[in-house]
C-alpha cells in the first residue's frame, strides 16, 4: 500500500506493478487522486507499470445492516469509477461478513444484489479473507458459496469480477498454500491477482497481519510456489514491501 504518487514509489522501488488506495481506507468519503486522472493514466501507460486500487476496508456489502451495506454499495461503485478513470488493471474489494448470529445467506443475498446493480468498468476482484464468524471469503467453502452467487449475478455481462489470492489469509484461515492455488480455481476458474505476504501468526489464527516474506510462520519456499503457480501478478503488503519484491523478483527468475 502506498501514500503520496503510487507511480513514484513503484518506480524507486523497481517494480512493475504498485497498489494504492484513492483516500483514506478507514473512511468513508469519495475516492481522491494523486493527481489528475488522466494526467496518472497516461503516466502510468508511458510507465508500463500496472496500477491496482485497494477498495476502502470500511466497505462491507454483506452486512445486513442497511446503514453499512447501501453506503458500501455507493463507495464501492464510486471506487470502482475511479480506478477505471486512472487506467488500473482492477478494483480488489474484501468479501465482507455478517454480523453475528445472522444467517451468512443474507450476506451472499446482499453480494448477489451488489453485483447485480454496480456496474463494473474494470475487473472488480473479491479477495479471500483470514478470520471473522460470518465471513463471506474464509477459506474454501466459503470462497465457493460466494461464487455460486457471483456466477449467477454475472450472467448480465455487467463487468468481470475475478479473484485476488492473498497468501496470509488463506494460511490463517485454515488452508493449504501447497495445494491452494488449484483448489481456488476448482472453485473460481481464475485467479488475477497475488497479493503475497507472510503471517506473523499461526496455521489456522484467523489472525490477520502481515510479516516480511523471509521472517513469518510461512516457508518462503512455498510463497514462492504460489506466486509461481498463480502465473498472476503479485503485490507485497508487507512492512518492507520494496525489499520483498526484489527478493521475490530474484528467486522467480
């Protein structure tokens, strides 16, 4: 994640690809730019560098709770406009929960009608989440629940929704990183995007928080394994996210 001209930052660090937020992430009001949108567009272009956008974590469309679900469905349409208007590769988005004790049929309800009435100027890609009761993207079951849903929303050609593997999460959900990147297309038929980054907790935490590629619980083999598997883009979120890209750059070849 990045403050200040993500295409700056990208290219001090080397990297080819850069994630970015359009405000504050903790918020809730409209997405802001670094600077003129078509100005960050063609920049970008000129750059060949890909730009992807980081929906606000505040948005949850599955919450049963109108006062937080309708807002989300504005920002998130709002955010995905604005991704489109600077040229990035795609808009992820966090699959939300529901609140507890509420039927987790309600929240892939409100997903189905989200889908259904935004529409997606560019790839809208759903990531897998690490914890919470309700979730909609924990682990595998949950991940294929939500697809069902997504599958049939989608029949109206209203813009691709495609998935983003991220490796802490899914370790902290439960999964199986030797074997995750098959399971998630079984399930998902795709996977666009890799955000890769170690845990500092546990197999199984539910925990969500990130540690440098060489220094968490996960095996940076196997991190690496993933990345190559997915054949996708990846990012780094982590405390040292430029060293980790050259490193994961080095051992990829």
């Amino acid at each position: 994640m990045h403050e200040g001209d993500p295409l700056e930052q990208a290219r001090a660090a080397g990297a080819d690809a850069v994630q970015f937020f359009l405000g504050d992430p903790q918020g809730w009001k409209a997405p802001t730019f670094p600077r003129e949108p078509g100005e960050l567009r063609a920049a970008f272009a000129a750059a060949g560098v890909d730009g992807y956008v980081h929906a606000y974590y505040t948005i949850n469309v599955a919450s049963p709770n109108n006062r937080i679900r309708i807002p989300s469905r504005k920002l998130l349409e709002q955010q995905l406009r604005a991704a489109a208007a600077i040229g990035a590769k795609g808009l992820i988005v966090h699959g939300g929960h529901v609140t507890a004790g509420a039927d987790p049929g309600e929240g892939y309800d409100s997903w189905r009608k989200a889908i259904e009435r935004i529409e997606r100027p560019l790839p809208m890609l759903i990531e897998n989440t690490a914890g919470g009761d309700g979730a909609m993207a924990r682990g595998l079951d949950a991940l294929a629940r939500l697809w069902e849903v997504v599958g049939d929303a989608t029949d109206d050609g209203g813009g691709e929704v495609g998935f983003c593997l991220d490796t802490c999460h899914a370790f902290s959900s439960g999964e199986d990183l030797a074997t995750i990147v098959p399971r998630v297309r079984a399930v998902t038929g795709r996977i666009d995007l890799v955000h890769c980054n170690n845990s500092r907790d546990e197999f199984g935490s539910g925990r969500d928080r990130h540690a440098d590629l060489e220094s968490g619980q996960i095996d940076p083999a196997l991190l690496i394994d993933v990345v190559r598997a997915a054949g996708a883009t990846a990012i780094c979120e982590t405390p040292d996210a430029a060293a980790d890209m050259r490193w994961l750059r080095a051992k990829l070849g």
